[in-house]
C-alpha cells in the first residue's frame, strides 16, 4: 500500500528542492514564487511577493497566471523558465513540481520545508489575500 509520504518522496526523487537563500535569489531575479497552500493559509500568512494557486487547481490554472504565462513569447514559452512552489511543510509542493515537471515544465522547484523553514529561519511573512 502506497501512503502519501510515499507520494511525497517519489515527487522528491524527481525535482529538485532548493533552500531559503536560493529562493530569495530567484525571486529577486523575477522567477515566480507559487503557494500551493489553500486560500485561508495563504491569507493567514504567505512568503512576500508569493501568488497563490492551490495545489487542487494548479496544473489547470498555472497557465493562465500572468505571474506565470508573461513571461515570454511564444505561448507556453515559460515552461522553460524556473519557478518556485511551496507550501506548509515541503509535501504538497514537492508533489506540485512533480505535476509540472510532468506537464512539461522544465524547472520546477519545491522549497525545502517550506514555510516551516522560512518561519525557522526567522523570516517575514506577508498577510491578507493577493491584490
């Protein structure tokens, strides 16, 4: 039987995970920053600059984000360009890279631990819902 921390680790083994330092840096380099968390997490409190797209919708509205598909021409031009999913503890976004490295997305990245590590690593946290 297959449980979901089995899931998860499959996921691992097929993205790669990046830290806290190498987010910030992708970030200030224009790369997306996606929170796969639901809605209410994400009002409660999400990593500054992050767009929110929960995980249960994700591969069908990746696409249509402009944080996302503006990045370049021609369409679906993005799928090249990196970008960065997270969520509460690392789980649901490793399994969401995983969902875009399938879609054809070539750089998908998962924080490693997600929020958890940035709250650790005594980071801000922006709050209410996206503009």
């Amino acid at each position: 039987m297959t449980t979901a921390q089995d899931l998860v680790a499959q996921a691992r083994a097929n993205i790669r995970e990046i830290g806290i330092e190498e987010l910030l840096s992708l970030q200030r380099a224009g790369v997306p920053v996606i929170d796969v968390r639901e809605p209410e997490e994400y009002a409660a409190g999400h990593l500054p600059g992050a767009i929110s797209i929960p995980r249960g919708v994700l591969e069908f509205e990746v696409d249509g984000h402009p944080a996302v598909n503006c990045r370049r021409d021609p369409a679906l031009a993005h799928r090249d360009a990196p970008l960065v999913l997270h969520c509460r503890s690392g789980g649901r976004s490793a399994l969401a890279a995983d969902a875009l490295r399938r879609l054809g997305f070539a750089q998908p990245l998962s924080l490693a631990g997600g929020l958890n590590a940035w709250l650790a690593a005594g980071r801000p946290l922006a709050t209410g819902r996206e503009p």
